[in-house]
C-alpha cells in the first residue's frame, strides 16, 4: 500500500524497494557501525526494517551478528514471535531474549558479560567466526552453572522466586529460562541430533519419514528429557509444519487420534495444533495492523495445516485435539469474516454515484486496501470449507459481482456527462472499478470495460464501446 506520507513509512517504503544485495549490503554496514558504537541515528528501527523487508531472501550474505545474538545462537529453532504470554512447551519468546540478557549482564554477570560483549565486538569486526562461537559457550556455560546455583537457592522459596521472576520481567520469566538453561547443556547433543536431519523438509514422507521417526524414537530411549526438543527441532525444518503429525501416526502406528494420544507421540499433535493457534495469533496481529498480502498467506497456512491433520487423523468423537481444532478454526472464521463482510460497502463508497458538482478525490491508499480486501475475499473463497465460511464468503462475493455488473452503467454515464472539475473523479472512480472489476470477474472483463471507459470519456456514441 501507499505510504501515508510519514517519515516511518517514507523509509519503510524506501528500504523495501531496495535490491536484496541493496539491503545485504546496508545491513551488514549498519551492523558493523553498531559494533563499533557509532554514533548512528534510528539504527534499532532501519535494521528492523531491512529484515521485515526480506525475511525469506536465503542467499543473502550472513549477517555480521553482534554479542547478544551469537550468545543465543543455540537457541534459535526454538524462538517463536508470540506476545500472547502464553507459555508454549519448549518455546522461548523471541522478546524474551533481551530481558533475559539484560539480567545476565546486570545481576548474573555483569563482569563476565562485558567483557565477553567486548572481546566478541573485536572478534567479530575482525571476522573470527570460530573465536566468536567459543567465547560464546565459555559465557554460555558460565551462565549455566550461575543460574543453577541461584535457582538452587531459590528452590521453596515461593516470594524469591517470584523477586526473580520480576526481576527478569518476562511473563514466563522462570519457565523460558529453564529451557534456556536445558538448551544450553545439551546444545552439542542437539546439534548432532540436528546434523542427522535435512536442512528444510519439503514433504515428510517414504524414506525421509522413515529416517527421522527412527532418529526420534532413539532420542526418546536415549534422552527423554530432550524429546520435546528433537520434536521441536524436527518442527524447525519442515516447510509444512502440521506434517509433524506424520512423525506421530508412523511411531503410534495408527492414525487414531484417541490411540496417539496414548503414547510419547502424541506430543508431536500437541506442537502441531499449538503452532496453528500461534498461526491464529498471527492473523489477528496482521488484520489489526491491515497487513492483507500476510494475511492472505497465514489464512493458507492455517488452511492448509488444518485440512493435513484432519486428513492424516482419525478425529473423530469428542476427541480433546478435535475441539482444540475446531475451536481454532471458529475463532479464524470469526476473523476473517468481520472483514470481509465490509468489503461490499466499501466500494459502494468508493463508487457511489455523486450528485453533479460534488467534485471530490479519492484516495490511492483507500483504493489499494479494497483492492487488498478483495483479494483477501478470494483467497476465503478458496479456502472457505476448512475455515468455516463458506456462507459469507459466497455471500460477499455475490455482492460484489452485483454491484460491480450493475453499477458500471451510471459511472460511464457519469463520465459521459461529466464538467471539467468532475471528470478526473468519475476517471479515478472508473479507474478503481476497472481494478476491482479484475479481481472479481478477471482481465478480459476489466479490459471490456476500459474501452467503455474510453469511449465515454471522448464523449463518442456508447454503441461504439461494443464494437
């Protein structure tokens, strides 16, 4: 969408028009100013900014890193974007990771951390990977043993740890630093667990499946304690996360949901239906922020997770996962709905005939969301069986067919008719429709009414426009 003409979206605009090798190369100079403590205005919000706008451009060059993130490397597949507060098994929220640092460096070890944040500074100016990864685990298994000692101490002390717990300022402050502490320990455990796996995972299934149900299943005899972690790791590489649940059905040998749920495997179930309402929150977060093109690709995630599980298991009877599922999709449902279902006014408002002399302009931004919307409107029709809607969905489409079939004849008129001051408004109001009319109906029904278009707009006789 247009910017809105502020200095934030002026920039956001700017830097996502960049080439990716425009934005590596930015990136990595903006890294290495932070590192030398230049002196550098809005740094934080520029880099934030180059990576929203390329989250998924994998040949980039790798990023400089700084201290802080080189400490928490290990952590990684385990990270999730979630700011509901909600405690997920295994998970450590992304925004955890600075109050958890700050405590390291101001009450763990303040010592210790500056002078690793120093010596890492140097190493990584100088581009000595190997160096950098090794002062990261000394500080890393200094902190283990730290912490352990505390929490030693704390242990039945309800109001201390509760002190602790503010003290870090997270909402699962002690949980989240649990996991830290269990990743930390068994970070060369993991990462042979990890080399064993495929980088990204495509489909899981035949000799892959195979492969990784047996390397699971000896992580399980082997470290129970690390199970949910290798899960989690497995989770990491697929690029269709729900088809964890494979993982279960090969190990239970059953696709009975009520049977999985018996045995270690059903943990993989429980992570796959915890990421679909992480997935939920994500959709709420991006139709609040009226970020459609991500709306649009969560809804087909969801969908696409939530048809894989109900095709992979048995669900049936009043299973606890079925109505975790079906709980989950109402709640989307409800979602995607409250928006759609304004799409229909919004291009009558748009589009609306105006009484003569009622000279006005639209908005480019207005145009681009309804536009935005509509497409929105068409990926819910696709999807509309597994998400529940398909009623308002075929309700909202017929609305818009309608209008826009039978209200092309009074805007031509309208420009057909039009003075000097109101021609560049009936334009700009046939323009749009000529654009929603695409989305809608499709480009040789939108290219038929741009000759229309042309021919009132010269003022010639409406037969020709059939010709």
């Amino acid at each position: 969408m247009a910017s809105n003409g502020l200095p934030v979206d002026r920039l956001r605009d700017y830097l996502r028009e960049l080439k990716p090798e425009a934005r590596a190369l930015l990136m990595a100079e903006l890294e290495r100013g932070r590192l030398r403590d230049d002196e550098l205005p809005a740094i934080g919000l520029i880099l934030r900014e180059l990576r929203e706008a390329a989250p998924h451009e994998h040949a980039l060059p790798p990023r400089i890193g700084d201290p802080q993130r080189v400490f928490f490397a290990p952590l990684e597949p385990f990270l999730i974007d979630d700011s509901s507060g909600r405690k997920r098994p295994g998970r450590i929220a992304r925004m955890s990771l600075e109050p958890i640092w700050r405590w390291i460096s101001t009450d763990l070890m303040p010592v210790e951390t500056l002078a690793y944040t120093e010596e890492t500074k140097r190493l990584l100016l100088a581009g000595d990977t190997d160096k950098v990864e090794a002062q990261a685990r000394i500080l890393a298994d200094d902190v283990v043993a730290r912490t352990e000692a505390v929490l030693a101490a704390l242990r039945g002390d309800a109001k201390a740890n509760r002190r602790l717990a503010g003290r870090i300022g997270t909402p699962n402050a002690l949980e989240e630093l649990n996991d830290v502490l269990v990743i930390f320990k068994a970070r060369d455990e993991l990462a042979a667990f990890g080399s064993r796996i495929a980088p990204h995972i495509r489909n899981l299934a035949d000799e892959q499946l195979e492969n990784v149900n047996s390397l699971v299943a000896s992580l399980l005899v082997r470290r129970q304690d690390l199970f949910l972690y290798g899960l989690l790791l497995v989770l990491s590489r697929l690029g269709s996360r729900w088809q964890l649940a494979r993982l279960a059905v090969r190990s239970a040998e059953t696709d009975v949901a009520a049977r999985i749920a018996q045995t270690p495997a059903a943990l993989a179930i429980t992570l796959v239906l915890d990421d679909i309402e992480l997935q939920a929150m994500q959709l709420r977060e991006a139709l609040q922020a009226r970020d459609i093109e991500r709306v649009i690709v969560v809804v087909k995630d969801i969908h696409d997770a939530a048809r894989g599980l109900r095709t992979e298991l048995d669900l049936s009877g009043h299973q606890p996962w079925s109505r975790q599922l079906a709980a989950v999709r109402a709640e989307i449902s409800a979602a995607t709905e409250a928006q759609i279902v304004t799409v229909p006014g919004r291009v009558h408002r748009l589009l609306r005939p105006r009484a003569k002399g009622e000279a006005t302009i639209l908005d480019d931004r207005d145009i681009a969301e309804v536009e935005a919307l509509i497409d929105l409107v068409n990926a819910c029709r696709t999807y509309a069986a597994e998400l529940a809607i398909n009623e308002a969905t075929l309700r909202v489409q017929s609305q818009l067919q309608h209008y826009l079939d039978t209200g092309m004849a009074p805007l031509l008129d309208g420009l057909r008719q039009a003075g000097t001051a109101e021609r560049s408004l009936r334009q700009a109001q046939i323009d749009a429709a000529v654009r929603f009319a695409a989305k809608i109906f499709g480009s040789e029904y939108a290219a038929v009414l741009v000759k229309a278009a042309d021919v009132a707009a010269h003022g010639a006789d409406p037969k020709a426009a059939k010709a």
